[in-house]
C-alpha cells in the first residue's frame, strides 16, 4: 500500500486580502507559520519516507516545517506550483468581476472551460499536476509521502483522483493546512480516506 499525504500550504496576507495568488510568491503570514507549525505537531501519520512541494515558498516553508519532525529535506518541484492566475494575480475577486465579469463567471461555473488571460486553463494545471505525482508515486511505491501545494491544484488532483469532471473542483474545499489522505493498493487504485481535515488547527486558527 502507497500512501499519499496532500497538504496546503499555511496562511498568506494575500489569503486574509481575498487576493488571487497563482504563482506570485506570496510568503506566510504569522498565523501561516503557526498553522504549519501545529500541522508538524499533530501530523495524522508516524512515519513520512518523502516530502515533495511546490517551489512557491509559501508551500516550501509549510513543507519544511514538516520535514523537520521527521529529519527529512523537501523536494522543491515546479510541477505542484498553484494554477497561474495571469492577468489576475494580485487582484480581488471583485476587481476581476468589474474587469472580466464573462470570465469570473466561467472561473466559478465552467472552470473546465475557463481561459484566464495570460495563465492557465484547469486541464493544463491538472495535466502537469498529475503527470508528476504519478511519476512521484511509482518512485514511491509501498511508502508514505507527502506533497506540499496550492488550493487549486490540490482541488484538481483530487477531481482526477475520484474521478469527477474538472467542472466540479470548486465543490471541493481547502482551508490553509488542510490535509488529504489517498491510499494506494498494488494495483495502484486509490481511495481517498480524508479531505479538507484541519483537526490539527483549534478553532480559533481555522
């Protein structure tokens, strides 16, 4: 059995702002490092054999704080960045609706279908994504690992994982250091066990 161990990175000031990030390398906040702090110390699993993330740091320092508790170095890799938001990054949710109204409208109804000017397309961040945490896994096979990443990509692994169309990804939710749990068997199916947990975090960090 392989097991996979999906987590967000902690919280931004571009989260507490409503801004779009995408690859903008926005670092934690405070209460981001406190977030992943408490994640390390309450890790749902003993024993971690790897831990990959995205080269953003707001995902590498949420990973390396991990990494700590179990004496390992994180793997930085492109392939986990978050979606490039293009045009986007760095604005709110209503600036983009003055300024591309047809295309939030997409981003929140037809992601699979949404072209952000100058970013990327959902098909193409959960190709990348995929690609790699295949490749990951059969590096990996019968061991625990950990990958360390973004909201978006993470909601768009998880739509291949289960099986769902990528117009679904937003019924999926990822607070800052939410973990998923997929388990692997020798045939490589997976089941997903957890999604979204943040039992790590008291109330009050949520």
């Amino acid at each position: 059995m392989t097991h996979l161990i999906l987590v967000r990175h902690g919280q931004t000031e571009w989260n507490l702002n409503g801004k779009y990030q995408g690859q903008s390398d926005v670092p934690l906040t405070e209460r981001g490092r406190k977030q992943a702090q408490l994640l390390a110390e309450h890790f749902p699993v003993d024993h971690v054999d790897a831990i990959y993330c995205s080269t953003l740091c707001r995902a590498r320092v949420t990973a390396e704080t991990i990494a700590a508790r179990f004496g390992l170095t994180v793997k930085p890799d492109p392939a986990f960045r978050e979606l490039s938001f293009g045009d986007w990054e760095g604005l709110t949710y209503q600036q983009i609706v003055e300024g591309w109204p047809e295309g939030m409208a997409n981003f929140l109804h037809h992601p699979d279908i949404l072209q952000i000017p100058h970013g990327e397309s959902f098909p193409q961040l959960q190709e990348r994504g995929m690609k790699r945490l295949n490749e990951v896994l059969a590096e990996h096979k019968d061991q625990t690992i950990v990958v360390v990443c973004h909201g978006a990509i993470l909601r768009s692994l998880l739509c291949a994982i289960l099986g769902i169309p990528l117009a679904n990804v937003w019924r999926i939710r990822q607070f800052n250091t939410a973990v998923d749990m997929v388990d692997y068997d020798a045939d490589n199916f997976p089941t997903v066990s957890v999604i979204n947990s943040v039992s790590h975090l008291p109330v009050d960090m949520r």
